[in-house]
C-alpha cells in the first residue's frame, strides 16, 4: 500500500473549563492532526499531543510539526509499504519527537485497521468492549470549588478522580474531598512539580487521607526519588514523564521506582510501543492505564482502543468528550456508561469519523503534501 496524500492540520479547540496542572493552564487546546490516504482510498487520522508551549516535555506545536514536516514525512513517501511498525523502524534514528512520531504512527493504525475493514480495538488486540476510566481534576481557585467540581464528577458517575497538585496545593484540598467524598477512589497526580526532599510530607498526606496512587511527583530523571518513595507505601507510585521508551521502564522496574505505569501514546512514540511496554510491566507484576492529554475525539479513539487491550487494567484517563471541549472535530461523542466506562468503538479503525465542517471551522493552518 503506498500513500498518495498527507495532510497536516493545525487546530485550536476551546476547552469547557480551563484545565492547570502544576506547569501552567490551558484554555485552548492547539494541536496538530494528520491525515494519510492510500492509493486506492482509504485514510487515516493521527493527533498529535504536544501543546502550543513545551511544558510537559520538549515537544511544542512547532516542533512537532517541524519534525512531521521536513524529516518524517519525505521519509514515510520513500516507503514501498508504510506500516507503522516499518514507519517507526526509519523513524528511530532521529532522537526524540516522540509525540511527532506517534501523530503519524496513529495515523498509520488507523488506515491499517480500515483498510482491513477491522476496528482498531481489534487489530491490537483488544478483547474489551468496554473501557473503566476516570477524570483528571485540574488545580481549582480555591478548596470549595474544588469538592464542588469533583462532586459534579461523581454525579455524573465517574468511579475515580485524579487531583492535579503541587506545592501548596496539596494536602489541605486532598483532606477536603476525602471529607466530602470518604470513599472514592483518589489518585494525585504532580507532574514532576516536587523536589526529592518532599517524599515524607506526601507519604503522610497520602497515607493520610487514603490516596490510592502518587503519580509523577518528582523530576522525569529522580528514578532513586520514586523509588524511596515507593518502598513500603501504602499507596502505588505511578510514573508518567520517567518512562519514554523500553530502556526507562527496564531500569524504574528494576529500581522499584514504579508500581503503576501511565502509557500515552504521545510520550512513548505510539500505539505498538505503548501495548508492548505495558506488556512489560505486567509480566513484571504492575499495572498499567492509558493517560490522557485532553485528546480530541481522533486522539481519545485511539487511546480507548489502546485501553482495551489485555495488560491495561486500572481506570485510564479517559474522560468522555462532553468533559473536554465545547465542540469536538468528531462524530459520535464518548459518553461515560455504566460503572464509569467508555464504549469501545465497533466500526472500521477508530471508529469515529472526523466531521470536515467542524474541522475546518476551528482550524488555523492545513497543508497538503503529496509523494
Ligand atoms: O500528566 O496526565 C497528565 C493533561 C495534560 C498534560 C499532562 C497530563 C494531563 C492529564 C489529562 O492529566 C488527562 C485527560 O486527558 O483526561
Ligand atoms: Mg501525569
């Protein structure tokens, strides 16, 4: 199968509530897409998740499309069959760019999995028709909106929230939803915001207030960090930013630095990357669930496909679409079903389809680039 067309769109897509972490707030989301068609029809849809400013890794807009642009895309049309695993294969000798590999890659799923007429759920694997998820809780203006926001969650039937935190925002919002909310399942989540010397404050507040999962709270490289804080906890430590490729994840397993591993695609340069590390780390005897990075409907497809592979068994960070943005640039929204799951599209590939008309209304740039 070879390509005959690539498009590379750029949008910007308002988001129904700001979302902050400990690395800055988002109200738009701008992002890259990209589409490949074969020769004789069929088309694929990747996205890209690096944010218009490099704050959760080095990856920007710009450099991602950078990247797409002038390296992986002459290289992609020299290729007699661009499978994603040969696509990958080339792409491994550039360094880095992990999220721009992975745009193309999802693409290249996608379009296998059409062009087979099979879901891509499927053609991974999967052998779930539904997937548990939970909600990610941005950094509020104060405690009570936080209990409040979180309360509107659990209404809407989500079984796990994940509070965003960092340094003094931390215990005092984490003890006020435990208060409200005495059983639900809690996860915090840093995103690398605290220094190593923290680890005995967050074991209290953690053991405290019943925090099941501490993700990321240290620097993407303090691997002996998380493992100090791992050893004897009564909570499991997640790794997000630490694990970008199999190397990261053989020496945090080896350190005991990690007893719950986020897989995003984007981080770790795709969908077959992803499913192998989490095979990893089951064998290993921890557990693993597909984070988010506030996907549009192309990007949330892929990941709930992901989810319902085999060796992903917590709650992932896949919230439905009405969560997210004011309007999606796909059909067939993910609504949140029964014992807070998603439904795992049937159809051919992702399972959704982009909607041109909303996606043209909310881009800012599209390129066209053919062999
Ligand atoms: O660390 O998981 C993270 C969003 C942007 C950047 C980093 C993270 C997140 C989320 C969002 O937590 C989760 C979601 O997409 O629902
Ligand atoms: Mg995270």
């Amino acid at each position: 199968m070879r390509l005959s067309e690539v498009r590379l769109e750029e949008v910007e897509l308002p988001l129904v509530e700001p979302f902050e972490t400990s690395f800055g707030v988002e109200r738009n989301r701008r992002f890259l897409i990209v589409m490949v068609r074969a020769r004789d029809g069929p088309e694929g849809w990747g996205e890209c998740a690096a944010a218009a400013d490099p704050l959760y890794s080095s990856e920007s807009v710009a450099t991602a499309r950078w990247m797409i642009v002038e390296r992986l895309l002459p290289m992609l049309f020299r290729l007699d069959d661009p499978t994603p695993e040969r696509f990958l294969y080339e792409a491994a000798r550039f360094r880095g760019h992990p999220m721009a590999k992975a745009a193309v890659e999802l693409a290249l799923q996608d379009l296998r999995a059409r062009a087979a007429g099979r879901s891509l759920s499927q053609l991974l694997g999967g052998h779930r028709s539904r997937v548990r998820v939970g909600v990610s809780v941005g950094i509020q203006p104060d405690v009570p909106r936080l209990v409040e926001r979180v309360g509107r969650y659990l209404e809407a039937g989500y079984g796990r929230i994940k509070l965003k935190v960092r340094p003094g925002w931390d215990a005092r919002p984490v003890a006020a939803v435990r208060r409200e909310y005495p059983d639900v399942e809690l996860w915090v989540d840093a995103n690398q915001a605290y220094p190593a010397r923290a680890a005995g404050q967050i074991r209290r507040w953690a053991e405290r207030y019943g925090v099941a999962q501490v993700e990321q709270p240290f620097a993407e490289r303090a691997i002996r960090a998380h493992a100090e804080l791992a050893r004897g906890a009564s909570f499991r430590v997640c790794l997000d930013e630490s694990i970008v490729d199999a190397s990261s994840l053989e020496d945090a397993l080896a350190a005991k630095a990690v007893t719950s591993l986020n897989v995003k695609v984007a981080r770790v340069g795709g969908l077959g990357v992803g499913r192998s590390l989490a095979r990893r780390a089951a064998r290993a005897g921890v557990p693993s669930w597909v984070g988010g990075m506030l996907e549009s409907g192309i990007g949330r497809a892929h990941n709930v496909a992901l989810a319902s592979t085999p060796s992903f068994v917590l709650s992932s960070d896949l919230s439905a679409s009405d969560r997210y943005y004011v309007e999606d640039i796909t059909d067939r929204p993910f609504a949140l079903g029964p014992g807070s799951t998603l439904e795992v599209p049937r159809g051919p590939g992702i399972g959704v389809e982009v909607v041109e008309r909303t996606l043209r209304k909310y881009r800012r740039s599209s390129r066209t680039f053919r062999p």
